[in-house]
C-alpha cells in the first residue's frame, strides 16, 4: 500500500519492482505492520532496508512477535505458549517447530539477529500494550526504553446487558477460533464439563475442533454483539487464547457487556481483564473439568457446581 499526494494505490509487485517505483520518492516512510505468511520475511524485510536513504524513516509496529520467533504467537514445539526460554531450550524448540512463517535459516540467534537490524534502523518501535512490550524487551532489554504504548482504541463497543437470570450455563466465545485462540480449549472444554454447560462462538471455530456441544453462529457485525449474546442467553464470555496477544479486541468487547469475562493469565488480554471490575484471571493449564468448575466458582449459586473427578 503507497500513501502519496495522488492518493492511496493498492497493487501486488516483486521486491524489485518495488525498490524502483520507490527510487524516484524525494522521502519516504516505511512502515513494517506484519509479514506472516511471506515466503522469505527475513529476506524481504532486509531488501526493504535497502530502499532507505538515511533521511527516511522507518516505523516498527509490533502486531504479532514475528521480529523473536518464526512462530509469531510464541506457541512452541509443544503446542503452548514457549514463554521465551533460554537459549539452549529456544533454540531446541525452534528447531522442532512444524509450523512457521515462510523461510527461516537454522538458529534462532540467526533469525532474531537479522531483525534487530531492523531495529536498529527504526525510527521508533510501536507495541499495543505493556505485555508486548515486555516481551519484547525480555529479548533485547536495551530496547525497552525505546518501544512506545500506543494502545488501540476500540470503536462501536457493544451495550451493557442484563444476564439471564436462570437457566443452564451457556458460555459466550467471540472470534475466528483456531488453535492459537483456544480451539482445543473448547473442544475440550465441550467434551468434559457438566451437562448443562453449553458453548456459543459467535464467529467461527476451525473446523478441527468442532464438537457437537459447540454452536457456532457464524459471521457478525460488532453492532450485533450485545443482541446475540441475549439471544443465546450468554451468562458470561470465555476468551480462550492461549497466546500472549499483542491487542485483544475481542477482550475489550466482551467487557463492554458488562457479563463477566474470563482469560487466561497472559498477554494483552489479561492486562485488560484485570482492570476491569468483571474481568477474571484463569490460571494456565486451567481447562476441561477444572475449567468448568472455576466459571460455576466465580459465577455464583445460580449455577450447579458440578462434582470434582
């Protein structure tokens, strides 16, 4: 995307094309936003240096950890948030990663070091909230004073709505729910809570995940959120993401209902949750029966607890 005094031209080109149509730019600001699912981002991203003149600029906005790890949501070898580890268990980890994005040479150290250069560049470094940057800075510390919050401000929140007051507990999800979202938390969640708990993910679930205790209702407008969620009769929102998120919308939304909302201790979801009167803290590793359990807890005498396995 080109933003010019002519306009905003949208177009697909190669790198080469690219570098000459920026040649003739008198200045230009570069602007790294994502590049998951590039076939070579570690190389594209280096051209893209190349086309700066040092009077340009360069802005860095961290909406996913592409720039620490190939695997962007810090989900390791094992399926689970990596927690950034040392090197040696990092760079164990990285090599059994299945799934990744797009080329990537052999060593972590490799990968991380071909971006700092881009780092090094920037003009400045943007993260979405105070756990990103924290993330951030528990690899290269000395960059910590020069990330910036800037927080996104979520437009068209949903209206306040009055729980049902009886009735069995059906959970509310909200989103595209694939692995990193907390899919196999539903589904396992579906296979292991008491009977009367149901599922509703106002969105979509991967299709790998599906159980018959999960009812997807498919695509929605934000406008429509508080409307469903009464329509279900929705006693409280699960935000399922098993990674560290940079931002989380869906939080935000979910809170605005003023249901209770539950997430798991981590990420921009967690920051959000805890400062909200009806945002609840899920350990990690919470899930299934024990997750069943923790939701009836926290939400009173109107729901049947049911018995320990």
């Amino acid at each position: 995307i080109f933003y010019c005094r002519e306009g905003v031209t949208r177009c697909l080109v190669a790198p080469a094309d690219l570098a000459a149509m920026l040649a003739g730019a008198e200045a230009r600001h570069l602007v790294y936003s994502n590049l998951v699912g590039a076939e070579d981002p570690l190389g594209l991203i280096d051209s893209a240096l190349s086309w700066l003149a040092p009077d340009d600029r360069l802005s860095v906005l961290f909406h996913d950890f592409l720039p620490l790890c190939p695997s962007y949501t810090l989900i390791g070898s094992k399926g689970r948030f990596c927690g950034l580890p040392g090197p040696e268990d990092c760079q164990a980890c990285y090599a059994r990663l299945a799934v990744t994005s797009g080329k990537r040479p052999a060593a972590i150290d490799t990968w991380r070091a071909g971006w700092r250069k881009v780092m090094d560049r920037a003009d400045e470094l943007i993260a979405f909230s105070e756990d990103s940057r924290a993330q951030l800075a528990r690899v290269w510390p000395d960059l910590a004073g020069r990330i910036e919050l800037q927080p996104h401000r979520p437009e068209h929140l949903p209206r306040r709505i009055v729980p049902p007051p009886e009735g069995p507990l059906t959970v509310g999800v909200l989103g595209s729910i694939g692995h990193n979202k907390g899919a196999g938390i539903l589904h396992d969640l579906a296979r292991h809570a008491a009977p009367d708990l149901g599922i509703v993910v106002i969105g979509r679930i991967d299709p790998a995940f599906a159980h018959h205790r999960i009812r997807v209702h498919g695509a929605y407008h934000r406008e429509e959120i508080a409307d469903l969620a009464e329509h279900y009769r929705i006693r409280c929102w699960l935000i399922p993401s098993i990674w560290p998120e940079t931002f989380c919308f869906a939080v935000h939304e979910t809170l605005a209902t003023g249901l209770p909302v539950f997430v798991y201790d981590i990420g921009a979801q967690a920051g959000a949750a805890a400062a909200a009167i009806n945002g609840h803290l899920l350990p990690l590793g919470c899930e299934g029966a024990a997750l069943d359990r923790h939701l009836r807890r926290h939400l009173g005498a109107g729901v049947t607890l049911p018995p320990a396995l």
